[in-house]
C-alpha cells in the first residue's frame, strides 16, 4: 500500500467533510452536467497522454505520472464539490440527506471514478515495466482492493453515528452531547481497528495461509525466536503477488497477522526473509501501530485550538475585509472559503512533515531491530537492495515516508561501524515523541483555555472598528450609529450602546427599531446603573405607535410596564405580542407570560396586591 495514497484518501475525506450540502446549487443542473462530463473526458485524455510509452519508461516516471494524476484528480473533485455541487445533488438520493456520510462515501466512490481512469491508463505501462501478467481488469480492482481499505473504518464509524443521531433516543443524544463522548468513540474506533480490522483486511486483499511445509516451518520458527505472537502467516497477492514485500496487521497477537508476498519468498534467500520479518516485527516491538494512532490523535487534539488562533489572526488583518470587498463576496462568506482552506493546509502539512518525519524514523528503528536480529546489517541491506533492482531499479528514488533505499543501507552500513548510532537514533526517535506529547499537551490546556468565541470576537471586533471609523465619518448616519449600539449592547458595553442609539435617534427620531432597542437596554440591562423603566416605557410606547403590529416592540413595553409594577397593564401587552407574534416566536412570549403571570399568583398568595 502506498503510502502517499494514504494522504491523498483523507485529503479527499476531508474535502468531503468540509463541505455542507448548500441548499441550492452554484450552477444550474445542465450546465454543471456539461462542465462534469467536460472534465472527465479532458481528465481521461491527460491519463492517457500522462501514461504513453515516451512519457513513462521506467518506475520513477511512473510513479511521477501516478503522483501528477492523482493530484489533479483531487483538484477534479474539489471543483465537483465545492463548484458543480455535487453533494447537493447525491442529497436527492433516498436516505442520503438523513444519513450524511452516504453523500461523503458517494464522493468517495467519484474520486474512484477518476482513479479509474488513472489506473486503466497505467494498465499497458505498469504490464511493461512490473512485468505483470495480470489483466487490465485484475489491476484496476486490485488497486481497489488495496486503496479502499484506507477508508473503510472511517465510513463504518461515521455511519453508525449517523444512524444513531437518526434514531433519535434521548439516551443516545444525551450520550452524544456530553464531554466524554469523543474518548468513548475514539475507544471503539481503536476496538475496531485492533479486533475487527485485521481479519477483514485479509479477506478483502484475498489473503490466505501460507501452506504447511519447510517455508511455513521455518517462518514459525524465527517468528519464535523473536518472541512474536501472531494468529496466522498469510499470503499477501499483492498487485498478483508481483510486490516484493512484507506486512503485519493488528495490534494484539491473536489478531495479528503476518504477510508475505509470493514475490518476496520467490526472490530472497532465506537469510533475507528472515531479515525482513525481522524489520516487520521490530514494528511491532517498538510499538509503532499505537504510536501512529497517538500521532493522530494528537493531531486532533493540537488543530482545534491552533485553527481557532489562526482564524483569529487572520480576522484581525484589514486585508482579509480588503479581499472580501475587491471579491464582492461577504466577510462570512469569505471565512466559509478561508476555514477549509487552512484546515487542508495544516493537515497536508502534519501528513507530510511531522507524520512524515516519525514515519522514516520509525523505518528505521524497524530496520536497526533487523540489524540486532541479525547480527549486523548486511542481510537487511542485502535484502534492501534487490527489493530496489526487483522493483525496477529505485535504489535511489527518494521516498518521504521511508528514506530512499540507498539511504538506508548507507545508515545500515555506518552502524555496522558505529554501534553507538543504533542508541543514539532510539534517543532521538524517543525524544521526538516526547516533544510531540509536549506539543499535544499543550494543544490540550489551549483548548481549554481560549474563549469559546475567540473567531466571533475577532469578527466583531473588526467590525466596531469599520462601524466606529464610517461613524466617525458620517455622524448623521443613524444606521451606522444603530449598529453600533446593537454591537456595543452584545458586548455588554452598555454606556456606548446608550450613546450609539441616542446619536441614531437625534438623525432619526422616528425610527421604531432603535426606539424599542434602546428602550430594551433601559429596562433589562444587567446593571442596574443603566435601568431607566420611565425613560424606557415613553421610548417603547412611541415605538408601538409607529409599529403596533410589532410583537417585539410590545413585548419591550410589556417589560417596561412590568419593571414599574403595573403588572396587569404588562399582562395585557404580552398578551397582544402573543397573539401578533410569528409562530416561531409563540413559545418565548407564552412562557414569559407563564412567569409572570406564576409570579403574580405567588405575590397574591403572600398578601401583595397591584
């Protein structure tokens, strides 16, 4: 499995989980269908000019032209979701809107459809430079079988989480809600992936037991040696057994299986064999599964929080508003944009760098437990070297996830002299890890810390300052003074939003929002400094005569009758806001008329008349 293949499928996860079904299309269904068919015929032709003989010789073309296709097959598909809408349109589909990670698998199963093409173009060249005997059809669902399997606990997961969210059980939505609900699906997802996982992967890679006899003996015997537990030896068919490689799957030993390739039993001496079972299973004596996870998790942990700090930088910049007005789209809209985006770009960055980085490290920690295990490097380099010239000469290929071939013998040859490199890369490889917890803890104690509204704060504040410099601007504009005082009474600012709306009412006396909005502030504000009930209810009743229709303003001069202890007049008002009021307001106008008309009751029970 490549690895690469890994950071393409969850970038292409996350486009898909990014993206909210909108609730109409950018473009209209014709148009968009064009486009789509369009892309997808000029997409199959640069596979097919991508992948001709004078363009791919050997394997670093190949693979070259794979990394380029894929890429621009991503970039296919972020135009289908994020400009042709296409989750828009899988949402018509039956059980698709209730069960959301259907649209995302369907978009999945589309990125497939480009890769398709990808890999039916690569078909002829993989044949001449593999040597592969497979049919065209064989390769395209053996690349299936080994890509989809990437994705497969994220779709099983996600979907029992949809359909529990649309059963609606009040325990589950309780269950959901709570705090501790992200580690108790984090603990099944990790149940799933150590149980579950390993023995559906060997039968969806068509894995089957090695056969009794003195190779099996012999494996089982070493593996003994070593001290490993595993539940069965298996053959890996790999691209049809063509690969010169070997695996270990699962994280506990009785659910843990060890994978070799008929190419690799066909091609290396024993002493090789051994020497890459020695490799795989120094992943397993290092740990490195769990650690991966941790890795991972960590990452989780250490985004939320450094997402929310760099969307905050970035809405503090005039530059951001700047686009947004030469865009002529919306600050809000913009940041719909701009969230995606910097999320993509620390998650490539973390996939590439820091996963990167622990990766080869790990490979080479792998590479050194085979180096102990066999007394010296030679039979791991030995081995190293005609996987390279077996898989068409990529000794000196690069590679982000392993270290090049060529780099590892180097490393495997300078330890032979220098046994002190083997303590020294542990050393580092563990520090490394401590450093990342370090980083993780503190993404942890951020989370905690940064105001829940940290991005909303950036937001308004940007906006007080527009709003404060186009009133100092244009004083008589009483709209921008009305906002102001809107802005200033959320932020609880309540002196500057009393002189905010008393500057919008010198422009204009006559307007009834800014009449009820101030008077509102007068008669519920928090402190009790800014309470004028008198000054509110003459601001509330010349509102009512200029809007008597207006639930929201009677409701203020309910409030303002109700501070002054003319409660039955108070009860009469909220009565008429009850009845003029939208049906999706009913409840808070009902239920504010229940309190007090409780109160009343109560204060009547206890001897108080009105």
């Amino acid at each position: 499995m490549s690895y690469s293949n890994l950071i393409y499928l969850l970038v292409v996860i996350f486009l898909l989980a990014a993206r909210t079904v909108p609730a109409q299309p950018l473009l209209p269904p014709l148009p968009a269908m064009l486009i789509f068919a369009g892309k997808l015929l000029l997409f199959h032709l640069l596979c097919r000019l991508f992948f001709s003989s004078r363009r791919v010789y050997n394997v670093k073309t190949y693979l070259q032209a794979e990394k380029y296709l894929t890429l621009l097959a991503i970039s296919w598909l972020a135009i289908d979701i994020y400009v042709l809408d296409c989750l828009y349109y899988f949402a018509l589909l039956p059980f698709v809107a209730d069960i959301p990670v259907l649209g995302s698998f369907l978009g999945l199963l589309l990125f497939f459809v480009y890769l398709g093409h990808v890999w039916l173009a690569a078909a002829e060249r993989s044949a001449a430079i593999f040597g592969r005997s497979t049919s065209n059809v064989d390769f395209i669902l053996e690349n299936i079988r080994v890509n989809l399997p990437i994705v497969l606990p994220w779709f099983l997961i996600s979907l029992v989480l949809d359909i529990l969210r649309l059963l609606s059980v009040p325990a589950v939505d309780r269950f959901m809600a709570s705090a501790y609900s992200e580690v108790v699906i984090l603990g099944i997802f990790i149940s799933f992936v150590a149980l579950i996982f390993p023995p559906l992967l060997m039968r969806f890679w068509k894995c089957h037991p090695l056969a009794a006899g003195p190779v099996r003996f012999h494996v089982e015997s070493f593996c003994r040696r070593l001290n490993l537990h595993y539940r069965d030896i298996m053959i890996w068919p790999l691209y049809g057994g063509q690969m010169v490689t070997a695996g270990v799957v699962g994280f506990i030993g009785r659910f843990r299986y060890i994978m070799l390739t008929p190419a690799l039993l066909a091609n290396l001496t024993v002493n090789e064999v051994e020497a890459v079972l020695a490799h795989e299973i120094g992943h397993v004596k290092r740990y490195h599964m769990q650690l991966y996870l941790f890795i991972l998790v960590g990452f989780s942990i250490i985004v939320n929080p450094l997402l929310e700090v760099l969307l905050y930088l970035v809405l503090q910049g005039e530059w951001f508003y700047e686009l947004a007005r030469w865009s002529k789209v919306s600050a809000a809209s913009l940041l719909d944009i701009t969230l995606p985006i910097l999320l993509l770009i620390l998650l490539v960055s973390f996939l590439r760098f820091v996963f990167g980085f622990f990766m080869r490290n790990f490979e080479r920690q792998a590479d050194l437990h085979a180096l102990q295990a066999m007394g010296g490097g030679g039979a791991i380099s030995a081995a190293l070297e005609k996987v390279a010239w077996l898989s068409g000469n990529i000794r000196d290929l690069p590679s982000w996830h392993h270290f090049g071939i060529s780099q590892r013998v180097d490393f495997m040859v300078a330890c032979d002299a220098d046994a002190s490199l083997v303590g020294r890369h542990h050393r580092k490889v563990y520090l490394a890890l401590a450093m990342y917890g370090l980083l993780v803890a503190a993404g942890g104690f951020l989370a905690f810390s940064l105001p829940e509204d940290l991005v909303e704060q950036a937001v308004t504040k940007q906006a007080v300052a527009q709003l404060e410099k186009e009133a100092a601007r244009t004083p008589d504009n009483y709209q921008v003074h009305w906002a102001l005082g809107d802005v200033y009474y959320r932020q609880g600012d309540y002196a500057r939003a009393i002189a905010a709306y008393e500057q919008s009412l010198r422009s204009a006396p006559d307007n009834p929002e800014v009449l009820n909005n101030l008077a509102w502030l007068l008669v519920t504000s928090r402190d009790e400094r800014f309470i004028d009930a008198e000054r509110a209810l003459q601001l509330a009743a010349k509102a009512v005569s200029l809007q008597p229709a207006a639930a929201h303003i009677l409701d203020t001069l309910a409030h303002a009758y109700w501070r002054l202890g003319k409660k039955e007049r108070a009860l009469e008002i909220e009565k008429r806001a009850l009845a003029l009021a939208r049906p999706a307001d009913k409840q808070i106008y009902a239920e504010q008329l229940k309190r007090w008309q409780g109160k009343m009751a109560a204060d009547r029970q206890s001897g108080l008349q009105f």
